[in-house]
C-alpha cells in the first residue's frame, strides 16, 4: 500500500493492523471508503469497482466456513496481485470486494482489465476445498470519477442499483 501517498502516510501513523482487513489482508472498507472521498475531493479520476462472489452461500452451506474463508483469502489475493500498484483492492464486507483502479479509466480500459480478469484465473477459477472443489465467479460493477459522477453518493448509488440488477439476473 505504500506506493500510494495516502495509505503511506496512514500507514505510518497508524500501522498495518489498524487499516486491514485480518482475514483478507485488503485495505478495510472504512479507509478504503476514505481514500476514495479523497480521491474526489482532490479531482483525481478513478474507476471504482465492487465485486460480489456469485453463490458464496453455496459455498459456505456446502463446505462449511473454514472453506469460505479459504475462498476469499484466495480470491483477494489474486485481485490484489493482479491490480498491482495501480490501485488498490479493499473488503467491502462479507463477500465483496472492492477496486479503486487509478488506471483503467475509459471504458475500453475497464472492459480490457475485466476481460482478463476473468479469463486469466483470477475471478473465474476452481478452488480446492475440503471435501471437493467449487468454481468461483463473480459480479462486478463498476463506475469512474468523474466520468460516470460527480460526487461520491451518485457513484455509489449508480454502482450499487446495477450489482442489484446483476445480481438479480444471476436468479
């Protein structure tokens, strides 16, 4: 995180710990939040996404816990490993994620990054759990700054209104 001024600085006020999430690893949606506010307030354009693993009940119901934890341990680390330095990737709670991309700003961008995303065994893959194997997936929104809204509630409320009709379609 410390190739990123802002997390550099909280980092040294107040240590890794604080700001994590401790099962993922991933930046704590409280701070990811924050940055994100920053990142307006300073007119720096962003692409922010949420990612919301398809059938995680499944998952938990079926392999139990410990499995859902394996799951997302894995997935978070491959989205972070992918991203790199041009971002960063954040839990937003339970089974989703979040992207705040400072690169990836146009559309044929995000549609590229996602692209391989999906096909470069990151998002879609099949984990070994105890019991069996699941194949994970994922449903992902995402809006830029100031492209897509011009303040954080419409770019939240934007994202959050397609994962529902995303979700829903997955029915």
């Amino acid at each position: 995180f410390r190739h990123i001024h802002y997390f550099d600085r909280l980092l040294d006020e107040t240590g890794l710990d604080e700001i994590t999430d401790p099962l993922t690893g991933l930046i704590c949606r409280a701070y990811a939040l924050d940055f994100v506010h920053s990142l307006i307030a300073k007119g720096i354009p962003f692409t922010f996404s949420i990612v919301d693993l398809d059938n995680f009940k499944f998952i938990n119901d079926t392999f139990g816990h410990r499995s859902g934890d394996t799951v997302l341990k894995n997935v978070s680390k491959s989205m972070a490993d992918y991203l790199g330095n041009r971002g960063i990737v954040g839990r937003f709670g339970g089974d989703e994620l979040l992207i705040v991309d400072l690169y990836n700003l146009s559309y044929s961008d995000k549609h590229r990054f996602f692209a391989v995303m999906y096909e470069g065994n990151v998002l879609r893959k099949s984990i070994s759990l105890d019991g069996g194997s699941a194949v994970i997936t994922g449903t992902i929104v995402s809006a830029s700054f100031p492209a897509d809204a011009k303040n954080f509630t419409d770019l939240f409320n934007l994202m959050d209104k397609n994962l529902y009709l995303g979700k829903r379609s997955l029915d």
